[in-house]
C-alpha cells in the first residue's frame, strides 16, 4: 500500500507535469526512465528517490520544496482523501496556465499585471 507521503510526491508531479503539457513519456525521456515508472510515481506505487526527484525537479522547472507543498496540512488532516481525488482544475485554467508558460518573459508580466488589475477594479470599494 502507497504511503500517504509517496501519494503526495506523485500527486503534485502530476500536477506540475499537466501544468507544462508534458505527456508521462516526454517526461520519462526527460528524467532518462520509462513513462511506466512516471506513472507508478504519480499514483504513489513507487517511491521517488532524492537522486530521482532531484531529476525530474530540474526537468519540470521546479525546486524539489515544491514536491513537499502541503504536505504537512496533508497529513494533519490524517490523509483524508480530497473530493474526486484531487482538487483538479477546469480545463480552461489549464490550457490558462500552459498558455501564459509559452510566453516570453515581458509579456507574461504584462498578462500578469493585467490579470492583477482586472481584480482590483472588480473589488468593491
């Protein structure tokens, strides 16, 4: 049975590798493995070793902190399994997130800071 930890660690690699577009299988070319061991990693069958998330850190972009994220909160709350899963996200929030990644640096800030505006002329006064 997958620790509550392995499940984590594979949870938010899934996360970050949706969040790029990457297939299990560009990953896995990436990192040097098979897209099966990704896949055993993400539903927490296998444990990531820290030579191996050092790895896939670097290939998702990513520092390894981000792996552990909400893991203490995970655990507080005795590992009790979120709704469906995961807390997945709408479609149209990550084709959102894959779009604004394939911008350049300037125009992403630009995007950013609109996006920061439209809330606040929103907000009511």
């Amino acid at each position: 049975m997958a620790d509550d930890i392995d499940l984590h660690l594979g949870r938010r690699l899934r996360r970050r590798r949706r969040l790029l577009g990457l297939t299990q299988q560009q990953l896995a070319v990436q990192v040097g493995i098979r897209f099966q061991q990704i896949q055993k990693y993400e539903c927490g069958a296998n444990r990531i070793s820290a030579a191996r998330l050092w790895r896939l850190s670097e290939a998702l972009e990513t520092p390894v902190a981000y792996f552990y994220d909400g893991l203490a909160e995970a655990l507080d709350q005795d590992a009790a399994p979120l709704k469906g899963g995961e807390a997945f996200l709408r479609k149209e929030t990550l084709d959102l997130i894959q779009a604004y990644y394939q911008l350049d640096e300037r125009p992403r800030r630009r995007l950013l800071d609109l996006a920061k505006s439209l809330h606040s002329d929103s907000a009511p006064v």
